[in-house]
C-alpha cells in the first residue's frame, strides 16, 4: 500500500449578509464569508489537502474565482468533483483531520453535522473525517472577528 500525505490552509473574511457555511453546514451567525463561491473555508482547506497529496495544485487551479461558473458555487460540489478527481488516478481518502479557526459563533455543536456531510460526500465513513474547531485566543485578523480560518491533512492511500 502506498500513502501520499498532502495540507491545506484557508482564510476568508467575515461580512455581514453573506451566510456562514462550514462543512457545508450553515451556520446561523450575523456575519459571513465573503468568497467568489459559497467561502467554504473548510471545505476548501480539504480540497486543497487532497490536491496537494498527488501534487496536482490547488483548487485555484481547477476552481478559478474569475470564471463566473464558481459564483456563489456550493464547495461540497467542488469537493465532489476534487474527490473523483482522485478517485480515478486510483487513490482513496484514508483519513482527513482539520481544524477550524473561529473566535465566534461556537462551532462545536455543528461538528457532528460537518463531519455527516464531508463523509457523505467523499464517500467514506465519519471516523475517517476529523474536524476540530478553535479559538484564535482573540489574537489577530481571526481573534478580531475579521476572518474565519482552516487547515486540514489528507492522507490517501492507493
Ligand atoms: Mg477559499
């Protein structure tokens, strides 16, 4: 069997009227991300994961914010897309772990929920999908409430 490990970080800003979407799960909050698609920071950190376990870029690549088919995109779509991606060069999601960087609203009870999703749509069971969410300590864009941020590692095996 072989492994091939990959990361991926994400950031995007908080505004108002936009919708907060985390794992593809909406979140109720009065602020939002502001992105060229749905700004789901998380799945996009997972995307990028993925891509860069088989050194095929990132999601820019394939997901340019200045085509205007990616407009206001649903990211589990793209996830969806990055996933068959791999699947067809012969490699599979062993298991992901990420964390999201949040100074507010409190994620953890939507966790379960995210992990539900991503499962669903990589098609792997829910214990080979971590998220993990976490303040920023008030430190920074992210403490200010400026932005909310992700990172992620992939492992994929063959
Ligand atoms: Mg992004």
């Amino acid at each position: 069997m072989n492994l091939r490990i990959g990361n991926g970080y994400d950031i995007h800003q908080l505004v108002s009227g936009r919708r907060l979407i985390l794992g593809g799960v909406e979140i109720p909050h009065h602020l939002g991300l502001l992105g060229h698609s749905d700004a789901d920071v998380l799945t996009h950190a997972i995307m990028d994961a993925m891509l860069g376990a088989l050194s095929l870029g990132d999601i820019g690549h394939y997901f340019p914010p200045t085509d205007p088919q990616w407009k206001d995109a649903d990211s589990l779509k793209l996830l969806a897309q990055v996933n068959q991606l791999i699947l067809s060069k012969g490699w599979r999601i062993s298991n992901l772990d990420s964390v999201i960087v949040a100074e507010r609203p409190k994620l953890k009870p939507h966790l379960p929920a995210m992990r539900d999703r991503l499962a669903e749509v990589l098609q792997v069971n829910v214990d080979q999908v971590g998220i993990k969410a976490t303040t920023n300590e008030k430190l920074g864009p992210v403490g200010r409430e400026e932005g909310i941020a992700a990172h992620a590692v992939v492992l994929l095996q063959d």
